[in-house]
C-alpha cells in the first residue's frame, strides 16, 4: 500500500520569498506522484505530476516539484510567493498504470502569503 | 467540455434522511471517482468506476452508501440514514483511459448533517 507524508500543516511565508512544501512518500512500487492545489470550498487543481523520466517536474504558476527516490521525498518550491498562491496544498500518490490509480493523498499544508 | 459537475454544491439534511448527489465527468471520459474530504484531511479515495462497471469500493464505504454509473456516463452517490460523521465534502473525479492522463475534479458537494 502507498502513502504520503506531509511535514508542515501550515507553513506562512512573506510575499517574494521562496514557497518549499515538503512531501514523503511511502510505495513498494516506483510510485506517480502529484502536487494538487485546493482553494475554498473549490475541487482540486493539479499543479504538476511526476510519472517517469525527468526528475525535476515544472508546474502551472511557476511551481516545480523533483522527485528525489533516495530520499522518498517530492517536495514542491516556487522561487517567489505570491498573495495568490494562499491556499491548501495536497501531495498524492498513485500506482504505476494497469490499476484503478486511484490518489491517495496527504493531509494538506495551508500556504498563508504574508504581504 | 465544461468540466466535472457536481449537484448539489450544498447539502443540509436531518439525521437519518437519505440523501443523493450527482456528479457528471468530463464527456469521453471511461472512469470516474468519488473522494470524501472531511475538515483538515486529505480527500480519502471511496469508490472507483470504468465505464459502468463499479471496480472497487473503500471500506470507507459502509453499507448505506450505494453508488451507480447506469450508462457509464452520469454517476450519483446515495447515503441512507445519513450520520453527524457523514458530514463532508464528496467530490467526484474523472479521466481518460490512457495511460498517464490526469485526473480532473469537480468543485464537490459540500454536505452537513443536522
């Protein structure tokens, strides 16, 4: 069974700085991993995946994710926070394709901008 | 292509009533999924449909939910004798059937239980 981690249920940073959104995750199988955004009583958006090849994944609004097996980890950073960027932020993972790929997805880091 | 559609975005009901919800996927689109996402959580994988056929179910899914797909287009939820737990955010998702496709959400319906 596959799982995620994220370290951080609420992570504030100034206008300008860099945004680092951290994600482990647990698979016995190379596993997909996703970067999704939530903003207020919407549905999910996806801001960037990771299936094979390039480790480094660039997103939608300036987000970037790499995917580090060594350490388990798919963290996601943007150089520079913008006020519209406040919202919760959700790592997932899925099974490699032949299954349902259902998501299974960590508990969320609200990103608060300060300006 | 509108989107995922989900009615109703709200939802109020005593304890006990049955309630429904519907979700309609991105047309073309041979799966579909409902999550719940209750306060402060990640949204938590229910149910799982390819075309009509119902392919896998959660043990979040107790006996009185029930979902459907007749005609593998529209799906709906139904929950009988609704409970305070049940109190959530249900949204469906649905994608294509190719390999590395993504994933695309509906805006939920949000549902509390009196």
């Amino acid at each position: 069974a596959q799982s995620v981690t994220q370290l951080g249920s609420h992570v504030s940073v100034s206008e300008g700085a860099l945004v680092l959104l951290r994600c482990n995750y647990s698979s016995s199988v190379p596993p997909y991993l996703f970067w999704y955004v939530q903003y207020p009583n919407q549905g999910l958006q996806l801001l960037l995946k990771y299936t094979t090849g390039a480790t480094l994944v660039k997103g939608i609004n300036g987000f970037e994710a790499e995917f580090k097996k060594s350490e388990t980890s798919f963290h996601l950073t943007k150089p520079s926070a913008h006020m519209s960027d406040a919202a919760e932020y959700f790592c997932a993972v899925s099974l490699p394709p032949f299954g349902n790929e259902k998501l299974t997805f960590g508990t969320g880091t609200r990103l608060t901008i300060i300006p | 292509d509108t989107g995922v559609s989900q009615d109703p975005r709200h939802k109020i009901t005593k304890r006990g009533q049955n309630v429904t919800f519907r979700c309609d996927p991105i047309s073309e689109h041979n799966r579909l999924y409902w999550y719940r996402q209750t306060l402060g959580q990640g949204p938590e994988f229910l149910t799982y449909f390819q075309n009509e056929a119902q392919l896998e179910k959660s043990r979040l899914l107790s006996d009185r939910f029930s979902a459907e797909r007749p005609k593998g287009s529209f799906s709906t939820l139904e929950i009988q004798r609704t409970e305070q737990g049940d109190s959530a955010m249900y949204l469906c998702a649905s994608r294509g059937g190719q390999a590395n496709t993504e994933a695309f959400f509906g805006q939920g319906t949000r549902l509390t239980v009196v």
